[in-house]
C-alpha cells in the first residue's frame, strides 16, 4: 500500500481512548472570563471616574479622553503583567477574512541595564502595524503602506496563553492614513451605529421618548470536521485547500442518519470540553455542541451577544477550535465542502435588533400595540431582504461556499424568507387590506385592539429557509463556516438601516393622533408587503418548484461567486452603503476588487493542487494497476488459458480518459492575456472548473476500479470513519 496512506492509517488507529489531555475539572464560574480585562477588572482596577468615563464610552459612544487612555493603559499593562503576560498586541481583521496580529514585547531598556515596562495610552489607543501585504484593493498603494490599528473600546481585551507565554490582546479597527476602512470591524461598527439611528427614529414614533442605545445581536453557529490529524497531513488537498479534490463517496455516507445528535465520540467529546473551557477562559459565552448531520460533523454555538463582539468572539472560536484540535490528534476542517457527496458546513447567523430599554424588537409582543411595532420592523426587514438580496448574497459569496449554496443541503443562492404559517397569514391579510378572520380568533385591523397576539414562538420550523424568522429573530442560513459574520452582518445592518429609515420618513408625516397613524401604519405595511411580499416562501426551498416559482417571481438567483459579486457590484449597493454611511464608493469598490481576486487565488490554487495530485499519485498508481492487469493477462496467455482483459480495458479507457483531462486542464489553467478580473473569475468558473469537475469524475472512477492497496490516498471512508 502507499506507504503515506498507511502510516496514515495506522497512526489513526494506533490512537487510543483516554490518550487526551486530561483537564482540572474547575467550577466553570470560576474561570469564565478570567482572561479578559473586562468590567470587573476595570471597576476593580480603574480610578471611579477613569472607570464612568470608560463605561460611557462604551454604552454611549462617547469619544475617549486621551489621559483616560494612560490610565487604562496602566491598569491593563498591570493586570497582564501580573498574569504573566509578556507581549501586548493589537488584534485586527483584515479583508482577508483571518485575524491578524503584531506582538510587541511590554518592556524596553532603560538605559542602565534594565527592562522597564514601556506601555502608555498611546500604544493602547494606536498601532501601526507594516501593513503593505494586507489586501487594500488598490485603497492603499504600497508606497503609502500605512495602516492604523485603533482600540475598540467596545470589545475587551484578553489573554491569549501560550504553552510558553502569555499575550494580552487588543482589538483593533484597522483603517488607512485616510481613515478609510482596511478591515471587517470598522463598516460593522458603522453598520450598528446607522441601524441605531433609524431604530430610535422608529421608536419614536412609537412612543419610546427615550429608547436608548439599539444594537444588532447574534448568535452564530459554528459547524465544522474533525478528521484525525495524519489523514490531513496525506492529502495535499486538505493541507492545502481545506477541501478535498478527488474521493468518491464512502458505501455508507448520511443516509442512515445515525450521526445527527448522535451520541459523541470520546475523543471528540474531551476535544470539545478544552475548547468549551479555553473559551469560557476567553469569556465566550458557548452554550451547544452537538453532532451535525454528516460523519465526522459537530457544530458549536454561543449565546447571542451585541453583534460587534460576537464577531470577535466568532473569530475566537475559529482560531481556539483549530488550535486544539492538534491536541487531540484531530485536524479541524472549517471549509464549506471539505467532502463531495455528503452534508457541507455553515454558519448560522441569528440576528435581532434591540435595546436594553425597548427589549428585543422582533420579539412579537403580548399587546397589539407593540404587536403593531413589531410588525413594522417585521416588514422593514422583509423589504430590506427583497430590495436588497443581491447585497446579501453577494455578502456570503466565495469560492468555498458556492459548492454549499445550491446543493441540496443548504439554503439555496435564492433569497426568500420564511416566516412560519401564522405570521405569514398575517402578513397575507395585512396585504389584502381591511379586517378578516385570523387563523386562530379575532379580526385583525393593525393598530386596532382586537388584534390577536402574535405566536410567540415559530411553530414550525423550515430548515430549508436561508432566511427565517425563528420565533425572535432571523435566522440567515447562507453565510460559509469559514467566513467571518462580519459581512453578512454589515449588508443584513445597513439595508435594514435603510429600510428603517424609510418607514420613518413616511410616518414622520402623519399626525401623531392615535387613529390617523395607525391607519398610516396599516397602509405602510400593506404597501410594504404588496411590494415586497413575493420574497415571502413558506415552503420547501430546496424543491426543483421554488426555483421555478422564484423565478417567476423575479428573485435574484446568483448560483456562484462571480455571479454574486458583479449582482452586487451595482449603483444600488454603492448607493445604500453611502446613503448609510457604511461604506464610501471607494471602500466598496476596493472590497470588490479583494473578492474577486481571493476568487481568482482560490480556484487558481485548487486548479494546480487538482493537476498535481492527478499527475503524481493517483495516474502513477493506475498505471501500476494496468501493469498488473496487462502481466496477469501476458501470464495466463502464457500458460495457454484465455487472458480476461475486461478490467484492463475499462482501465485502459479511464486511464486514457484521466490523461486528456489532465493535459485540458493543464492548457485551460493558463489565464489568457489581458482579462480584468472580474473576466478571470468568469473565466475560472466558465472554463476552469468544469474541467477539474471532469478530471475528478475520471479519477474517482478509477479510485472504484483500483487496488485498494495501490490507491494512495487516504479515502472518504477512512477520513469520516477512523476515529
Ligand atoms: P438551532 O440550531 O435550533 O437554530 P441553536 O441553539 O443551535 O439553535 O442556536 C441558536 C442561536 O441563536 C444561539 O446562538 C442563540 O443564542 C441565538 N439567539 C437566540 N435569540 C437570539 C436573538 N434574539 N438574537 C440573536 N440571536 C439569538
Ligand atoms: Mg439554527
């Protein structure tokens, strides 16, 4: 057998039960958040009015003082220190979509021989990291290499523990010279504080004198593999893709549905307690860990929180499950479609908007009158989700997820949005106009008192839905497992922004005497639903009909990456995201440009790793195969018997078969000269992969019809199955 495929298995087999670190079982109270500078260490550590300053600035938006910043500075160096930690460093999150960071060491020379420790507000508030090599989309040109990172006061820092060292990490924005946004952070921090804005005009108008901060929260969930750890290492796709390229199915795949919430394994299980407890450490608040519907498939989710920290969190819980995995023997797979043929992996994004004092306002209320609220901001979303699908899906566009979205398995590119039987009948009557018979009891006028309470929680579910409401919130079910929810969650925040502030203009008009505005609030949400109601879809998203029906209804339907973008590349989206004040034309047409040229790497890579791993494993393997078909075959006609050249001629064929792909895909890999890069992407996607899709149907037919102890790569079966 390939010696690397069998040492692979043999090392996964030789792991055994009760080989993982063993934990200090601790009072998980104990040590939630001990590693964060969060608000007990400030209160504890902070002057009183050091302490209100900060708090203000953080609840209120409040600009920070500059010597409040050398007073946390002390305090934060201090704490850090005392833990043990000897680098700071600012965290920032490129359009690359990873974290980045720059350590720098707390200590410099004193000049006598010493170290002092050398960290003030300064570098607390501000870096400056060598950021020439992080992609800007020609915002930054190289010799104007500057880029700032700048405290985000919002989202605590923490202790990142090494096996040999301790760092305190800062979270950063990561903006030019110019102030233009590099990084994920800054357009969601915009994106909250225009959803702010167009929130508290809305409440307003219903009656909420003083609403209060409003913030969008989230909660994402996070599926992804284990494999054991030297089956990555034996192919190179894995290694270097995160996805494999070849592998046919394994005889038995999800159909048993055996997997799903099934109970964990061992080793599985004591990986997913030291990732509960780093992160708990971490102060991430994980709630869930399950099995998810293919082998070898788990899932982990937190608790919601307001969405600017739940994407540093979600960061966190990439990089703390990825670096514990090695640990346990396990490789961690975040990609989108790490196995063909069985379930691939998403994100989960729940999304709701609120405020301490207004409450969670897609929480359908016990009175019509916050029923009435309710429904607004219900609408506002739906319309923003029709006006606007192009932006959302493009905000979940790249190459990893286009195997996901359109497979039967995950939500399809369609946007549509599901809102349970009762809601949507609601909504189907709102649209007729005038009063009717509810589904339950009652007559329902919008703002008139008879309206029955709405269902508190969704009575169905639709897993189908990429984008459901689910009881208080929505649920957006498109994003990739390995993408930041930062994206989605700036396009899902600035269109409802605008969304919302289009309802406002409209009602701001209307008299404020009860009857005259909530007959203005009845016509609003039948326009609104009149318009927009054809993204409504209650039923099974994955059915052959949809695609139909969503066609005729209009709806955007971006089956790929490249489609996607150049959908959302449009006067509409520089429009909204101006208009919000998210994003400048500049900043999002240089986001343009990141996508499309990750797209271009992306599928470039896959394209070599594919002809490689054709040319130099899998061909050199069959070819061995032949030889033994073709001696046998010499051998028995030797011995006078008749020679059997059936497997030898469907070995022959594909072998032949194999070998023309390979020498197309060879020629088609060289981009031709002189295509913009929204051309290449076409070009990939037109001519690229579907020539890797034909060399891998070739391979994976050979893999059925090889010795299996001549077949050098680790299979499906092995991967999904060794644990
Ligand atoms: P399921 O898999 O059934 O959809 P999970 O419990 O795995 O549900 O995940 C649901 C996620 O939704 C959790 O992260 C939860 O905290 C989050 N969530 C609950 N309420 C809200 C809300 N109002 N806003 C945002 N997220 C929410
Ligand atoms: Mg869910």
């Amino acid at each position: 057998m390939s010696i690397t495929r069998q040492k692979a298995i043999e090392s996964a087999i030789q792991y055994r039960a009760g080989d993982e670190p063993v934990l200090a079982q601790e009072q998980v109270q104990s040590y939630f958040g001990v590693n964060v500078f969060g608000d007990d260490q400030m209160r504890a550590r902070l002057p009183k009015e050091v302490y209100q300053a900060l708090r203000k600035t953080i609840e209120e938006g409040v600009p920070l003082d500059n010597c409040v910043a050398d007073v946390v500075a002390a305090a934060m160096s201090r704490w850090a220190i005392e833990r043990g930690a000897t680098h700071y460093a600012h965290i920032f999150y490129p359009l690359t979509g990873l974290t980045a960071e720059k350590h720098d060491s707390f200590f410099s020379p004193d000049g006598k021989g010493r170290l002092v420790v050398d960290f003030s507000g300064k570098q607390l508030i501000q870096g400056e990291p060598d950021a020439s090599s992080f992609p800007n989309g020609g915002i930054r040109a190289t010799f104007e290499a500057r880029g700032y990172t700048a405290w985000d006061v919002t989202s605590p820092a923490y202790l990142m523990e090494g096996r040999n060292g301790t760092t305190l990490c800062i979270p950063t924005a990561f903006c030019s010279w110019t102030g233009e946004a590099l990084d994920k952070k800054v357009p969601l921090l915009r994106s909250m504080q225009a959803l702010n804005r167009q929130a508290r005009r809305v409440l307003k108008l219903f009656g909420h004198e003083e609403p209060g901060l409003v913030t969008a929260s989230a909660g994402p969930e996070q599926e992804y593999f284990l494999i054991d750890r030297s089956f990555y290492f034996a192919r190179p796709d894995l290694l270097s893709a995160g996805r494999t390229l070849f592998g046919t199915r394994p005889p038995k795949g999800q159909e048993l549905e055996d997997q799903y919430f099934g109970a964990i394994p061992a080793r599985v299980l004591a990986f997913m307690t030291e990732v509960d407890s780093e992160l708990y450490k971490l102060g991430v608040p994980v709630k869930t860990r399950h099995n998810e519907v293919a082998p070898a498939q788990y899932e982990i989710a937190p608790v919601f929180e307001s969405a600017n920290l739940a994407t540093d969190h979600q960061y966190l819980v990439m990089q703390v499950l990825q670096a514990v995995a090695p640990k346990y023997g396990l490789a961690c797979l975040l990609h989108e479609k790490p196995f063909a043929g069985i379930n691939g992996s998403g994100k989960h994004l729940n999304w709701s908007l609120g405020g301490q004092r207004v409450g969670n306002l897609l929480n359908p209320g016990e009175t019509p009158h916050e029923n009435m609220q309710f429904l607004v901001f219900c609408a506002a979303v739906i319309r923003a989700v029709n006006s606007h699908a192009a932006m959302l899906r493009g905000a979940v566009a790249h190459a990893g997820n286009d195997h996901r979205l359109g497979a039967n398995e995950a939500p399809p590119a369609i946007l549509s949005v599901f809102l349970g039987e009762q809601l949507a009948d609601v909504f189907a009557q709102i649209a007729e106009g005038g009063a009717r018979r509810s589904k339950k009891a009652g007559t329902i006028t919008v703002g008139v008192d008879t309206l029955p309470p709405l269902p508190k929680d969704a009575t169905d579910r639709n897993r189908t839905s990429p984008f459901a409401f689910t009881g208080n919130r929505f649920e957006f079910r498109a994003v990739g497992s390995s993408q930041s929810i930062a994206g989605a969650q700036v396009v899902l925040n600035t269109i409802v922004a605008e969304s919302l502030s289009d309802v406002a203009d409209e009602l701001e008009k209307v008299p404020k005497e009860p009857a005259k505005f909530n007959a203005a609030v009845q016509k609003l949400l039948q326009k609104i639903i009149r318009e927009h109601g054809r993204v409504i879809f209650n039923g099974d998203n994955y059915s052959q009909e949809w695609r139909d029906e969503a066609a005729r209804r209009g709806l955007p339907n971006a089956a790929t990456t490249p489609e996607a973008l150049d959908a959302m590349d449009s006067p509409e989206t520089y429009e909204v995201f101006e208009k919000c004040g998210v994003l400048s034309r500049r900043e999002a047409a240089s986001r343009f440009e990141i996508y499309r040229e990750k797209y271009v790497k992306d599928v470039l890579i896959e394209a070599r790793l594919c002809l490689s791993m054709a040319r130099t494993m899998i061909f050199p393997a069959c070819v061995r195969y032949q030889h033994l078909l073709a001696q046998t075959s010499s051998d028995l006609t030797a011995v006078g018997k008749l020679g059997c050249t059936t497997t030898l001629d469907e070995v022959n064929a594909l072998l032949g078969n194999l070998q023309k792909a390979m020498l197309h895909l060879e020629e088609v890999i060289q981009l031709p000269q002189g295509l913009t890069v929204p051309q290449q992407c076409r070009y990939l996607l037109d001519t690229v992969i579907p020539m890797m899709n034909i060399l891998r149907k070739e391979a994976d037919a050979l893999e059925h019809i090889c010795a299996d102890d001549l077949w050098p790569l680790p299979t499906y079966q092995e991967m999904l199955f060794i644990r």
